[in-house]
C-alpha cells in the first residue's frame, strides 16, 4: 500500500531461500500494489534498514550462497524506488527468467565438465585387479555416455547463447522462453545422471568430503538446486511444451 502522504510504499511480507539474502544491502522485490492478479504486481527496489529482518538458512549447498528467510514489516520504501511503470512487474520478471535460466545451464555445464574430468582423471590412475579401471569396458561405457550427453547440452547451449546474441529482448521473450525451458530440463537431467554415474566411477570416495572424490561428492550434495532454482524441472517441460503447442495449435495428423 501507498503511505497516506504518497511518499512511501509500506511493504509487508516474508520471503524464503533467497541466495545473498544474508548479506544484500538491497532487494529486488515483487510487490501487490493494487488489484488482484499479476497485473497487480510491481518491482521495487527496497533497502536494507528498519523493518527488513533476514535469517541465514542451512542448504546442502554451501554458507556462500547466504540463503536466507527474509521478513519485511511495516518498510516504508520511497515510491521512487519503483523499477518500471506499476503493473509491470510481471513482465519484468518474465523477462529476467530467461537469462536466469541460461546462467544456471552454463554453470551446471562447466560444474559437470570439472565432474567428468575428475572422473577421466581417477579411472586412468586408479588400478584394480592390476589394470587402470580406464581398461575396464563398463567404465569406458559410464564414461562416454557422460561426455557425449554433456557435449550435446554444450552444444545446444551455445546455439542458444548465440541466438540471445543475435535477436531483441521482445524477440528472445517471445522465441526463446520454451527452448531455454526445455534446455535448462534436459541440463538437470543429464546432470542427475552425472552425478551418478560420476559416484559409480569413484566409488567411496565419492561420497568423502575430502580427499580425491571431495568434486564428485560436491557435485552430487548440490546438483539438485539447478533443477530447483529458476524453475523446477516439471515447470520447465511444461513450460516447454506449452510455447511449443502455440505455434500450432490446432495441428493434426
């Protein structure tokens, strides 16, 4: 709501699992500033002060993430700090999704390139029954079925990277959010196979924090926030899907 002088926005709320709540200075927030419905939402940036209370949250992650629960009481927030016009937070929010989406890919992607790498590394050093596991036909196999599904997320990354290059930021909301949807889907996906597979590969010492397996262990502690963060996995195929479907939507055989 809007202060009785018209200065302020008085936000009340809480919010939870937000990464650098613990420690931000400031907040982006979407915010009901009147009516119902998403048209009723806005973005205000709000700063840290009296009525903004944040409390570290434990993750199988890592502390550096700072993830926190967030309570705002009674902020007064200048109506200067509006980000756009009111009612057009959705949309803005919209937009951020897809090169959020794509951030987490191209992380994920350069987290399980490390994974395989380990995992080429110990199989050429680790020896059993007097060979390299490297010699052992069933590592060969784990080993190449992670590295061809990697190299194929890869590569459908950079095809999309260089469309978000090429197209407006209107074009890319439009072309782009079902096949970002859908790459950031089959990236989770791969990266819970190589999780696993990278485990078989290591043996204990994938899950030891320490020592030759501590990436692997890593690695599959904290895989699963890409395909939480920024839109689970279910949202992203049906979002997916759905773009899909609008371009023909009365398709038949």
């Amino acid at each position: 709501r809007v202060s009785g002088c018209g200065k302020f926005y008085i936000v009340n709320g809480v919010k939870k699992w937000i990464t650098n709540g613990a420690f931000a200075d400031y907040f982006t927030l979407a915010v009901r500033t009147g009516g119902k419905g998403f048209q009723a939402l806005s973005l205000i940036v709000v700063e840290r002060g009296e009525g903004v209370e944040t409390t570290k949250i434990k993750t199988s992650y890592s502390p550096a993430a700072g993830t926190a629960y967030i309570i705002f009481e009674n902020v007064k927030v200048p109506v200067e700090n509006l980000l756009g016009r009111e009612g057009d937070g959705f949309k803005l929010i919209m937009h951020n999704f897809n090169h959020e989406r794509w951030m987490i890919v191209a992380g994920t992607n350069g987290a399980m390139r490390n994974v395989i790498k380990e995992c080429y590394l110990w199989a050429a050093q680790r020896k059993v029954f007097g060979k390299p596991l490297l010699e052992q036909a069933v590592i060969r196999n784990k080993l190449a079925r992670m590295t061809s599904q990697l190299e194929a997320v890869q590569c459908w990354t950079e095809a999309i990277t260089y469309q978000m290059g090429i197209l407006s930021h209107e074009e890319q909301a439009k072309q782009l959010a079902g096949p970002i949807a859908l790459l950031k889907f089959l990236c989770t996906r791969v990266a819970n196979f190589v999780a696993d597979e990278s485990a078989q590969v290591f043996g204990g010492r994938a899950i030891t924090r320490t020592g030759m397996g501590r990436v692997i262990e890593g690695f599959n502690r904290a895989h699963k926030f890409s395909a939480i963060l920024g839109g689970s996995e279910e949202v992203m195929a049906d979002l997916g899907t759905r773009q899909v479907m609008k371009q023909f939507p009365d398709a038949k055989l």
